[in-house]
C-alpha cells in the first residue's frame, strides 16, 4: 500500500494540519487520496452522509484531499466523558463507555484488525494513504495495545515522518528521543522529520537540522513556518486555559459601524465548539470563551456550546454565576443561542439515565422545551429552510427534545432573543448565518451589518491550500514523494536507547 503515518512528538504538535496539508498537496498533483487515523479522542465530530459519526479532523482532511468522509478513515473514536472514561465509536457507532484501564487492558487490542481491514480497504481504494498518529509514537507503557501509530505502520510497512513543534522548544531533544526509544522494527520505518511553526531565519537553524541527521541518520524534511489564522479544526479541544481566548481577532466591521460581540461559554466537556467559527469568519465579529458571569456584561450573543455532559455543564454554569447571568440576559431580550448540549439546558427538565445517570433535573427553563436521554445516539445530516434560507447541518445527541411551545426554529424552538437547535453546523450556511445575525444585531440594538460576500466554504479551501502551499514550499516534496510511493527507505541506522 502506498502511504505515509505523520506522527509527532507528542499531542498537539500538528500532525492533523500536516496530514490535511500533505492530503491537499498530493490532491492537487492529481493523487487520489485519503486521510486515516485508526484511533482518534475527541469532542469534536461529525456525520457522515450514510450517519457514521466520525472525528472532525478526519472530515477535515476529507475535505483537503477532496473526497467524501468515510467511517473507513476514523474506525475507532473516543469521546471523554469525565478524567477517567470514554465512549467508544467504533466504525460509526457508539458501543459502550469504557474506562481508560478496561480500554487498553483488553479492548484495545481487540480493535487492531478492525483498524487494520479499514486501512487495507482504503488502500485498495485510493492511490496513496496518509495516515495521523496519535499522541507520541513513543509511549512505551501503551506500545502493547497500539492501534494509531507503529503497529499501524508496521501492518501496512508504511514510512513515518516524525513532526515536532519547536514554538514549544526541545524540538531536537524530542525527535532524536522519539526515535531512541523506540525497538528496532519501529525503528526502521523513522524516514525523517519535519520541524512545525518556526518562527524566524532558517538558516540559524541549519547546524541543528545537519546535527540531528548525523545522530539519527535521518534527515529532516521540512522546516514549516508558522502561521497565523489557519482557523482548522481542532480535534482535543482547546488544551490552553480558555479565560479570553479569541477564536478570531476581528479589529473592523467594513459592512457596519459597530462591531458584535460573541460570548462562548466554556462549559466542562465542550463539544463541537467548531460551531462558532462559521461566526468567527464574519467580518466584525469577535467571538470568545470565557467562564465568569461578568464576562457576558458586553456580549451581543451568548452561545451555550455542544457538551458531552449536559448535567455536569449545567451545575458548572450554576456554581460559577453563569446561569443566572444567562438567565438575566434572556429577561431582558438579550440574544442567547443554544446549540445541541447547549439546547438542551435551556429547556425546562433534563431526564438523564445514560449520560450522568442523574435522573430528573431542572433546566434553566428558558425554553419550553424537555429533554429525555435515549440510550440510541441520533446521528443526521438534516436540512431544512429558516428565515427563508437554505440550512445544512448534522445532530449528535442523546438527548431527545420535547417541544412544548415556542415558535420553531430549526429542529428546536424560539422564545424572544433564545434560540435552541441540536443542529451542529448550520450557522456554516451562508444566508441563514447572515439572516440569524441581522436579528442577533437588532435584539442587541447594534448597528451591525454582515458583509454580503462572505462565504465560510470558500474560506475553509483557502486555508486549506495554504496547508498544502506550506508543504510544497518549506517541504522536501521530492523526498515526500518518493516515500509515498516507495515506502520506508532501506539500511536506516537503529539508534541505541541511551546514545549517542
């Protein structure tokens, strides 16, 4: 099979927009191809359109390889649902939660041939294969029960480029240690390294790339700048303290004299937060994660986000003020938008028995609406029509909402300035978002005008061809190349755990 595993140094060093990059870069050429990562954890997902619920990186990397996202590319996903358990997805469904110990004392292993016959069926399909590690290839304590990274690469005798993120610094340090670690069979297939988000003059750090070859015998392939405004899914979620943080600086509003403010609250478990980069993407509008109840004094919109645990996200926004907040908000007839998990504590009794177990509890009974948890998940691709505009989008949910008034608006309701729909992604539609912003706008008494012209899709392929004009700019293509096609170069040296 021809391919490659883009593994990393450890998480978050980005081998997903590297493997998105590498896709579009080789789609371009003509390369029929397509993303896989056998395992992958996450809050972020997505439906496919035969209903298999998949991470959204992998839909991602569909996108920039410009093929349709298959269940083949991501059969195993692992969605957290607290420190110490997951619910497992595997090819498309959920079929249990397991906690950390059960998965990788048993069930993990039992996956590998599923993960390897997926592989095998998108080889048979497509021309070349570029495969996403997880994580470190070199944790040494779950080598055992590996199904993303070398065992992975050793099924399919695939090359692997090692990336390492230097903004975090020890970038040599941790290439030459992924690679030390490792046994002699994994240890053949290291082709090389690839250095992401530099900052600065290559050539000061050409002495340690010439360095880090003699040590390894393997060379470094490419040297990637880093970039700003890249705006690609995320697929952990946001790792960094989310106080403040800006999803899009936004310094204009070219369409309006005023700008308008977007207020994410950061709820424990938080889901498909990709939602909100559709808005994000509009010129004049700045969009926010905070957590304290004075964070919302200036907000135009609040957006109760997607969560993985409703109940436990409705005693967080509780404990910390937040609900009472939202609840003032909608008393005024300031907007407020709930989506999915977010929807479902606006309404006014939660019956949970699956997810928290916690049986009945109030909502924050701003909408009329009940929600009861089903033990099947429901996966859609629904569309439909709101403010007389097109509306695309996907439902990921256990919860099964019970409307008992309101005006409808989408597959929820509407109660003055609050909104509510399981509907993930519509706000990715273009005249709806505008629609939805101009009464966003009025409730909140801006002057706020969407720019006509602004189309997320459009803007989701350019910044996926600047992945792949990082690549073929700052990467040694024709090395890249050769290894796709060839697979792992012969006679590289084994480096000794303990050397140089």
């Amino acid at each position: 099979m021809k391919g490659l595993l883009v593994a990393g140094t450890g998480s978050d060093t980005g081998k997903s927009v590297v493997t998105a990059g590498i896709c579009r870069w080789l789609a371009r050429r003509g390369v029929r191809v397509a993303p896989f990562k056998g395992q992958n954890m996450s809050l972020n997902s997505f439906v496919t359109r035969d209903g298999a619920e998949i991470g959204r990186a992998q839909a991602m990397q569909a996108q920039a390889a410009g093929v349709e996202p298959s269940a083949l590319m991501n059969p195993v996903l692992l969605k957290p649902g607290g420190e110490r358990s997951s619910q497992v997805v595997v090819l498309g469904r959920a079929v249990g939660e397991l906690s950390a110990r059960g998965y990788h004392g048993g069930r993990q292993g039992e996956l590998l041939e599923t993960v390897a016959g997926c592989l095998e069926e998108l080889g048979r399909t497509y021309d070349a294969v570029i495969c996403e590690g997880a994580g470190s290839p070199a944790e040494i304590n779950l080598r055992r029960t590996d199904i993303v990274n070398m065992a992975v690469a050793r099924r399919a005798n695939l090359p692997v480029v090692v990336v390492g993120d230097i903004d975090r610094g020890g970038v040599f340090a941790s290439f030459y240690g992924t690679t030390a670690l490792l046994d002699a069979a994994d240890q053949r297939l290291i082709a090389g390294y690839l250095v992401n988000k530099f900052r600065g003059d290559v050539e000061l750090l050409r002495p340690g790339l010439d360095m880090l070859n003699g040590l390894t015998g393997r060379p470094v392939l490419g040297v990637l700048p880093f970039a700003h405004g890249l705006g690609i899914d995320e697929e952990d979620g946001l790792r960094v303290s989310l106080r403040g943080t800006v999803r899009e600086s936004v310094v204009a509003a070219p369409h309006g004299p005023e700008l308008l403010r977007v207020a994410v609250a950061a709820v424990p478990l938080m889901s498909n937060f990709t939602d909100v980069d559709a808005l994000a993407a509009e010129p004049g509008v700045v969009v926010r994660f905070v957590d304290r109840p004075e964070e919302l004094a200036d907000a135009d919109l609040v957006v109760l986000p997607g969560t993985r645990g409703t109940v436990r996200a409705l005693a967080w926004l509780r404990e910390r003020g937040l609900a009472d907040a939202v609840a003032r908000r909608a008393a005024e007839g300031r907007p407020v938008l709930g989506v999915c998990g977010g929807f479902q504590l606006l309404g006014e009794l939660i019956e949970d028995e699956v997810e928290s177990r916690a049986g009945t509890v109030p909502g924050l009974g701003l909408l009329p609406v009940r929600v009861r948890f089903a033990r099947e998940k429901t996966l859609a691709r629904p569309v439909g029509e709101e403010y007389g505009e097109r509306v695309a989008g996907y439902e990921i949910h256990h919860g099964v909402a019970e409307l008992l008034g309101g005006e409808p608006f989408l597959d929820g309701c509407r109660v003055g300035a609050v909104w509510g729909t399981h509907w993930h992604g519509s706000l990715e539609s273009d005249g709806f978002r505008r629609a939805f912003l101009r009464r966003v706008a009025e409730a909140a008494g801006r002057r706020f005008v969407p720019a006509p012209d602004t189309r997320f899709g459009a803007l989701r392929e350019e910044q996926l061809d600047r992945l792949a004009d990082l690549v073929e700019e700052h990467a040694d293509t024709g090395a890249l190349l050769r290894l796709v096609e060839e697979g792992p170069p012969p006679g590289l040296p084994f480096i000794p755990p303990g050397a140089p």
